[in-house]
C-alpha cells in the first residue's frame, strides 16, 4: 500500500522549496546544481518536484522543451502552514501550549523575558490571530526565571 502524501514539507522537498524561494525560478538542472549539500540525481530533483507541483507548492510553464519551475507558495504562509499542523498535531490546537513549551524548553533569561514582554506590548495582534493572545499569556505565566536547570 502507497504512503500516505503529506501536505507539509517533507525533508528532501524542503531544501527545493528553500531553492525556488532564494532564486525565484528554475529547470530541474538549475535546482539540483543549487541544493546544498550531496548532489541528488537529476531524476530525484524532478520526481520531489512533480510531487510538490501535485501538493500545489510549485507550477511550472514550458520554455522550449524544458519545464521551469516556481513557487507557488510563499515561504511565510509554507512556514505559517507548518506551525498550524505542529499545533494540531502535538498541541491540541492550542497556541498558547506551543509557546510555553518552547519557552519552558530552553529557559528564558531574565533580559530576554523583559525583550519579549516589551515586544508582547508594543505588538498589536490582529483580532483573529490566537497566536498574539497565546504569547501574551505565555510571556504573563513565565515570568522571571534563570537558565539554570
């Protein structure tokens, strides 16, 4: 039975997507000359990027016989899209949990709650925005603590 398709960005299209986004446009030669790293071979880049096409990440307009490709899908809303699917999948869809998990996580110094408090303060989260509340109420619970664990 096939694996199931994911909507996110796997690890071997991510680095793709990280190509189209810096460059902008690309043959399949283009982007596996500009992946970091081992070389993949040709037909790797083109079957990650027939399978990001069908996801509706990239599209791709025929110059000649060679197909260029580009992003679809800015970095920022990919980037949105995967923190919605971490929160759905690991933290009840709750914000607020992300937030304190991370900040729990690595320990946050007294200066750089201060920072964030200041940012919390001057920022004005958009009224539909769960995330803005969720690190208003995270920065409130923390309060002061060392990095010491």
């Amino acid at each position: 039975m096939p694996r199931k398709t994911s909507q996110t960005l796997t690890e071997a299209e991510l680095p793709i997507m990280q190509v189209l986004w810096r460059k902008g446009t690309g043959t399949v030669q283009q982007i596996q000359e500009a992946l970091p790293g081992p070389a993949l071979a040709y037909n790797s880049v083109l079957t990650t990027l027939r399978i990001l096409e069908r996801k509706g990440y990239v599209a791709h307009a025929k110059d000649g016989r060679a197909h260029v490709y580009s992003a679809v899908v800015a970095e920022g809303e990919a980037s949105r899209s995967e923190i919605r699917h971490l929160v759905s999948r690991f933290f009840r869809n709750s914000h607020e949990d992300l937030v304190l998990n991370i900040l729990e996580d690595r320990g946050v110094a007294p200066e750089e709650l201060a920072r964030l408090r200041a940012m919390l303060e001057q920022a004005e989260p958009a009224p539909h925005s769960p995330a803005g509340s969720a690190l208003q109420s995270a920065a409130l619970k923390t309060g002061p603590r060392s990095n010491a664990r």
